[in-house]
C-alpha cells in the first residue's frame, strides 16, 4: 500500500520578505514605495478616500483568507476561483487591485481585457503551494514518463492555486485546471480522456478526491517527488499507478492531524469536524464534512443555532464565521495558531498604498502573464469552465 509521508522542505520555499524577483516561482520582493505606519489612526479613512476618488475604475476583490482590515474594502469576496470569474465580469474596471495571492492575480489577468491592469498590493503575496511546481520540473517529470511510454495516456490537471506557467502547461498538453469545488468533476472529465492522471501540485486534494469520492485506492496513487531522481518512483510503479501526485502540499492546511480531530471531539461533545480537502487523507477521513471555502461558508450558514463546529481551514476565515454566528459555537481545529502567511501580507497600509498610488496616476505591481502563456492556461481554465455539471 501506498503510505502518505510529509514532504521534505523544497528547495523553492516561499522567500518571505526577500529582495529581488524570480519570474519562474512566486517569490515575491520588498515593497517598492514608502508604505504608511501600521499604526497610522487614519489607514480606514485614507482607503476609503482613495476608494471614494476612484470610484467606477476600481473593482477591489478580497480573498476569503484574508485579514478583516483589508475585507472591510473589498467590492466582492469569494474563493480563487469565484474572484476570478467576478474580476472577469467587470470589464469597466480600469484597476483590478487583488487582495489574495499572486497566482490568484495571474488567473484574474488572464481572465480579464488587455486594457485592465491587475494589482497586487504587496508582491510578497506569494502561495508556497505553488512554488512547489516549477515549469521545469514538470517539464523534465513529462519527458519521463515520454521515455516511459506513458505520456500518451497521461492527462494533467492542476489545481487553481498553481502559477500560470503551470497552467500553461496543462493547457498545452491537453488537461485542465480545477478548484476545490470541482476536482470530481474535473477528475472524472480527465479520465475519459486518459487512463492516468497527473495531478498539481496539491498531492492531498488529488489523493482525497480520488480516493474519498471517485473509488480509486491508495494503491491506484504514487507521489511523484520532483528532488528525486525519476520521482522517486520506478517503471512498475509509473506503468500501474492511475493517479500521479506532485509531490506539493498546503502549509497551512497540512497542519492539521488525526490528533487536532480526536482532541477536538473530546473537548466538545458532539462537535461536527468540517475541513478543507486540502488537508492530509487521515483528517479528511476522520472529519464530518469536507469541502472547499465556499462549501464551508455555506455549511456554517445552515447550519441550526446551538450547533458546535470546528473548522480546518484558514484561521482569518474561521474567526470571521465565529464573529457571524454567535449563536453557533466555532472553533479552529488546531489549538496554535495558523494564519496562512503570504495571504497576511496583504494589511491595511499595503492596500492604502496601492489605492493611493493610483489616485496619483502611478499603476504599481502590476501583474501580468506573458501572452503565450496567458494563451494556454486560458485554454486549460476555459476547458474547466466548460465541464457539464454534476
Ligand atoms: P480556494 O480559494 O479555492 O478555496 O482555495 C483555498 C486556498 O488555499 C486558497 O489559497
Ligand atoms: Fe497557498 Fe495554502 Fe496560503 Fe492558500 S492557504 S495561499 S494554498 S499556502
């Protein structure tokens, strides 16, 4: 059988706060301009001023995970996928400023017109699951399994949270991006093209879909490790398997265990466990519901008063649910504190920043994908859009 062990660090780890840029991976840089005080009293009133002068032009989009400072200016919110259709939707919108992350921007600027300009207020906004995919690295693991003679029968699907270049890829070679809302339907769609799967880079939303909600085994999945030589992986193993993992996990939602779930049900009689499935195939096994961030909105909405839930997923989220339904207890999963990081780059001062950039006619850290692969992951998104409902 086939056992799930923690990847080891990457050697593209997200560069928090460093300096320069690397067009191939989200590694962000320092701030160009000179960002206000965080304890500057008049943040809420210089945003909603700069907001206020740029009326129409400007279309904020705000990230579920991110910070409540930053929500509270957010024109809409939603998931990666829902703020990509909405920025979309709103071609009279000269400024895009995106409150997410950078792979987030790169699919609104591939959504939207070439006159629109993306914004990412701060460029350190990356996502460490999508660097853990680099175009080369999938470009060497598809030339083994070409010397394999398996490519043919190879369909890759990545997920959303991937970059462009990623996406690029997949449309070029016959596949399609999902969410965490639709891997099944994506999964399903894959399968009728192919006999095996390449899932990006999210190895646990690949496993989970597979083998919770489509019928495959463990065995069915190898993880495909892209710092070992052949993917750690041998000819027999790549000529069985069905589901070809990249080896690329969540840093905040592989945090979670079988322990956060037994202690949670312990401490909270008959508490209901909803959890994200990008979490490990053991906590989405022992949860109650499992689902993406709008299934999880959704499920707390309805859920009756008096109930009990705790929540695996994204702390900014949690937090904002709790403070919404008072007469629900919510609770976070995991007793430390887990906040995704990147997502908490974007603050107040960022978005201020940005906003009051634009009020004086300069456009910064614009996000742009070049247009060939713009080209092709648009054909991989449009392809997702395309899949008959389920
Ligand atoms: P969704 O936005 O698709 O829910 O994905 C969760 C996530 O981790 C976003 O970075
Ligand atoms: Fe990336 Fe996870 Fe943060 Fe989402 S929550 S941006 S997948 S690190």
């Amino acid at each position: 059988m086939t056992v799930f062990a923690e990847p080891s660090p990457t050697a593209t780890a997200l560069l928090l706060l460093g300096r320069g840029s690397d067009a191939d991976s989200e590694r962000g840089v320092d701030c160009p301009g000179d960002l206000p005080a965080p304890s500057d009293p008049d943040l809420v009133a210089r945003a909603t001023a700069a907001k206020e002068a740029l009326g129409e032009r400007l279309f904020i989009l705000g990230h579920h995970y991110q910070r409540d400072e930053v929500i509270q200016f957010a024109d809409v919110t939603g998931d990666s996928f829902k703020l990509a259709r909405d920025a979309a939707a709103r071609p009279g919108a000269e400024f895009i400023v995106f409150c997410g992350v950078h792979f987030m921007a790169e699919s609104a600027d591939i959504l939207t017109t070439p006159e629109q300009r993306v914004i990412l207020p701060d460029l350190a906004a990356g996502c460490s699951m999508a660097d853990m995919a680099v175009l080369s690295q999938v470009e060497q693991a598809w030339e083994l399994f070409e010397a394999e003679g398996i490519a043919d029968q190879v369909v890759p699907v990545t997920y959303m949270n991937s970059s462009a270049a990623i996406k690029g890829f997949v449309g070029r070679h016959g596949g399609v991006v999902c969410t965490s809302s639709n891997a099944k339907r994506a999964l399903t769609w894959a399968f009728e093209q192919g006999q095996k799967v390449l899932f990006l880079p999210d190895q646990h939303l690949g496993r989970n879909t597979a083998v919770l909600e489509m019928g495959f085994t463990l065995d069915d999945c190898v993880l495909y490790d892209p710092h070992k030589r052949d993917g750690g992986l041998t000819s027999d193993q790549l000529a069985g398997a069905r589901m070809i993992l990249w080896r690329g996990h969540c840093s905040v939602h592989g945090r979670f265990s079988l322990d956060c779930v037994n202690e949670v049900r312990e401490r909270i009689p008959g508490v209901n466990v909803l959890v994200h499935p990008e979490c490990r195939h053991e906590v989405v096994t022992a949860a109650d519901y499992v689902g993406s961030t709008e299934y999880i909105i959704r499920t707390v909405e309805a859920a009756p008063a008096g109930s009990a839930w705790a929540i695996g997923t994204e702390l900014n989220l949690v937090r904002r649910l709790a403070n919404r339904h008072p007469d629900k207890t919510v609770s976070f999963l995991d007793r430390t504190v887990c906040y995704c990081s990147t997502m908490n780059r974007i603050d107040l001062p960022h978005l201020v920043w940005a906003l009051e950039e634009l009020v004086a006619g300069r456009v910064p850290n614009v996000i742009t994908v070049d247009p060939q692969t713009a080209h092709y992951a648009r054909v991989a998104l449009d392809q997702m859009l395309a899949l008959p409902a389920q």
